[in-house]
C-alpha cells in the first residue's frame, strides 16, 4: 500500500514561491501505473487539481495555473515536488499529493491515495 | 474546461436512510467519474471510480450510477460515520475537475 508523505514550509511571503516535496513509500514512484499530482483545498472549500507527473517527467497541470507551476519528479529519491512561483494570499490552502492510478487500456484514473495534507500559508 | 456540479450543496439526514448525491457534467464524460468522501482535516478517499466500480475496502453500502453527464452516489443506509462531505470528479480530461461538495449533515 502506498505512503504518501508532503514536507516543506507552512509559511510563504507574498511573491515568493511556494516548494513542497511529497515522499512516496511502499512502492515505486516509477510505477508505469501511476502518475503522481498535487491538489489543494482553500480553507472551508473545495479541491483543486493543480498537476500531474509521470516518472518519465511527462507534467499536466491546470491551465490556471500553468504559468506558475513546476512539478518536478526525482526517481532516485521516490520523490515528487511542487513549485508554485509569485504566491498570493489566494494560495493559502492545504496541499496534498496523490498518487493517480491510471489504467491504460481504458483510459480511467483516480486518485487513490493521498498525503495527509500541509498547510501553506501566504502572509507577510 | 468541464464544469462539474453537485446537488444539493448540503443534505441532512437519520442514521439509517438512504441517500442520493447527484453530480452534473457540463458535457459528456462517459463513465469517467470519480466519487471521493473526506472528513474534517483529513484527506479525501476514494469510494467510487469509472462511475460504478467500488474501490475495495468501501462498504457495499456505497454505490455509483450514470454515465453521459449524469452522475448519482447512492449509500444505502447512511452510518454514523458516513457524515462528511462528497466529491464527485471528472477523469475525462486530463484537467480532473471536482464538484464543489456536498455536505452531509446528522439531522
């Protein structure tokens, strides 16, 4: 069963960037099944999905978003990590990884498992 | 991009009911639509996915209907710990929209 585990800082100054890294454990991040993403949830709503990586480095990231993004993927490591440059208070949310079965015969994914979550918060 | 709408926003209801979440998709998406249920300050978990397919793990209380743009998650007879709020998500696109959630609520 896959671990899912986010790290980094819980405070970020406005304009400065974001960085987390998500540990994966129990399996391999070079897994051909999986693809490994990021999705945030503001305080008190919903979720939303920032990108996606394959190990090969293949990324897919929300066109809200794309300019901003980096997902970055270490093999060596079994790590997976998130920058999100010129943050605003608006980013303040918690952030999770997620590891993103997808069968390729169909075409299906879903997001099995997840971190536990870390909140980032923007503020001076 | 696909919208994705839950309804209702918010549901109360007995220990005991039955009880249906619909989600909308703003075109077709075939059965490419994931059911999530997460608890205050925990991380979503999967319950359904491919509309109808149970995760293992997840009572059989917990069914998916629909395909085309109509979605239902039904739970049979709502457990105590089935209060939470529900996610629907499109895995059509490589952009997987979530619904704004329906919470649901002890009457």
């Amino acid at each position: 069963q896959l671990q899912l585990q986010e790290s980094g800082p819980g405070l970020v100054k406005p304009s400065e960037t974001l960085s987390l890294t998500c540990t994966v454990s129990g399996g391999s991040i070079s897994s051909s099944s999986y693809y490994w993403g990021w999705i945030r949830q503001p305080p008190g709503k919903g979720l939303e999905w920032i990108g996606s990586i394959y190990y090969s480095g293949s990324t897919y990231y929300n066109p809200s978003l794309k300019s901003r993004v980096t997902i970055s993927v270490d093999t060596s490591k079994n790590q997976f990590s998130l920058k999100l440059s010129s943050v605003t208070a608006a980013d303040t949310a918690v952030y999770y990884c997620a590891s993103s079965y997808y069968d390729i015969l169909t075409g299906y994914y879903y997001f099995d498992y997840w971190g536990q979550g870390t909140l980032v918060t923007v503020s001076s | 991009d696909i919208q994705m709408t839950q309804s209702p926003s918010s549901l109360s209801a007995s220990v005991g009911d039955r009880v249906t979440i619909t989600c909308r998709a703003s075109q077709s998406i075939s059965s490419y639509l994931n059911w999530y249920q997460q608890k205050p300050g925990k991380a979503p978990k999967l319950l359904i996915y491919a509309a109808s397919s149970l995760q293992s793990g997840v009572p059989s209380r917990f069914s998916g209907s629909g395909s085309g743009t109509d979605f239902t998650l039904t739970i049979s007879s709502l457990q105590p710990e089935d209060f939470a709020t529900y996610y629907c998500q499109q895995s059509y696109s490589t952009l997987g929209t979530f619904g704004q959630g329906t919470k649901l609520e002890i009457k």
